[in-house]
C-alpha cells in the first residue's frame, strides 16, 4: 500500500512544489487574462514544465530505489515506459 | 497592448485548458497525499506536461501568425506543427 | 565489464537502430546541401530524436533490469540523472 | 527553390554541426560494440539529441526570420529562444 516516495519529510517536500506548480498555473491564467506577451507565457509554461519534471524524477528515483529492487522485468519496464511518456509529452 | 492571442473566444479557450491543468495539478498533490504508485503520478504528470505543451504551441501559433509577413496562418501552423514534432520527439 | 545490454541479439537490434540513425543525419546533411525546406528539415531532425530515444530508452531499461536491482541509493540517483538529461536534451 | 538558411557561411556551419552529430551517433555504435556502462551510452544520446536540438532551432529560427513581417531577426530569436526553453524545460 505504501510506496517508496512516502517518507514524511520527502511527502511534504514534493507537496510543496507541487502547490508552487498549481501557483504557475494560476499565474498563467492571469497572463492571459491580462492579455500579457506571447513569449512570456511561453516562458512561464517552460519552468511551469520544468518544476513538473522536477517531481517526475523525484517520484522516478524513490521507485528505482524502493520498488525496482525486488521487480523483474515488468517492473523495469513499467520505468522506462513511464519515462517515454515524460520525454514524448504523452 | 493587445496580443495576437486574446480574441474573446480563444482566450477562454485557453483558460480553460489552464483551468483543467490547474485541477490536473491538484490531483497530483492529492495522489502523493494518498500515496499513490509511482508510476501513476509520473504518467499524471506527462499528461499536464502535454497539457501545458498544448497551450504553448497555442499561444505561439498566434504570435507566429501575428508576425508573419506572408502565407499567414497556414505558415504559422507549420512553424507550430514542426515544434510540436520536436517537444514530442516523433 | 558487460553489461546488460549485451545479449548478442540485443545488441545487434541497437546497432541496426543507430545504422539507421546515423542514415537520416547523413540524410540531413543532404538536406542542407540541397537546400531543402526547413520544415521538412525539422521534421527529420524529430524523427532522428525519436530513433535516439528509442535506443535511449532500450538501453536505459536493460540498465534498470540488471543493474538497479545490485545496486543501492546511488545507482538510482544515476539512472534519474541520466533521464534529466535526456527530458532537457543536456 | 533556395531558403532561408542558405547564406553559404550559414550552410557551411550547420553542415559542420551535422558532421559532428554524425560522428556522435558513430561513436555510440562504438559504445554498443564495446558494451559500454550504460548510463554513459544514455548520456551521449542526450549530447547527440541536444546537437540535433541546436540544428533545429537554428533552421527554424532562419526560416520564421524569413516569414516575420516586422522586427526581424530579433523577433525570430525571441520565438526559437521560447521554443528551446520548452524543449529544455527550463
């Protein structure tokens, strides 16, 4: 039931960037309310994108470390398949 | 003032889909709060990073078109289009 | 010193793959050359990214299978170090 | 028949880019041969795939260079500079 990431310092620290992503994505409603540059909001997704990444790869490294060990192949697909997703935006 | 982007209906459009990666990041705090599989969270992610992604190419299909001297929006998609095979690698 | 890519026919499939890569950037050398459009151009520079990725992806998963499950803390950090830098093209 | 990248130093120099994509791509045939530590093949992917993310955004930037109305080159940096924030996520 409990999985690798659940630390409870480790919980509170991707739910804190996680709660600074939601913070992005609010502030790009903003920009385009406010009818703000094209390539601001441009900019703005792409760190918007990176902090999501950041979590992505947090996530990834506790399940490599926790769950990978004791899982064969499936498991070590499951990863990589994940990954695919992540670097094909899919 | 005004950007390419904000014809009425197209800016809500765009709010939209902000709205729903917005809910789509709140869901992601939920999934680690309840401890949810790894893998789960980090296929949530690729789908907002796609979400976002959408919104970029929006956002810079009209800047592109704003500022094409001729072909106009048919040249604008293609310019879009292309990056949109780059970010997704296919 | 082997490692777990190296089943024969394994690594004879990657070495097929990067043949074929190493085909479609001779190809875009010739599209420089012959001064083709730059879409078209972009096009296959996403296409080469994506056969990349694709052997990226294969080794990174041979990699998670045979060598993530020895190994500690430190083998994961790698295997999501590299993945950072293929989701940032660094 | 003839774009917008075609300035001769320009073709020259994106010629030289693609030349050494190339050898990277070879080099990783090498790797695979060799059965190299995979971490370093996936590595040298993502060095291949950030060379062939510098061809493009160059292509590309010559060809919005060519379609943008006004402001000119400045403009068209501003575009392709957005675009590679995004495929860098940073």
């Amino acid at each position: 039931m409990t999985h690798g990431y659940v630390r409870e310092d480790h919980k509170q620290a991707l739910l804190a960037r996680l709660k600074r992503a939601e913070g992005q994505v609010r502030g790009l409603q903003r920009m385009i309310e406010e009818e703000r540059y094209c390539i601001d909001i441009v900019t703005q997704i792409s760190a918007t994108r990176a902090a999501l990444d950041g979590v992505a790869l947090e996530v990834l490294k506790d399940h490599v470390l926790h769950c990978v060990r004791e899982g064969g192949a499936e498991k070590a697909a499951e990863v990589t398949d994940a990954v695919e997703r992540l670097l094909r935006s899919r």
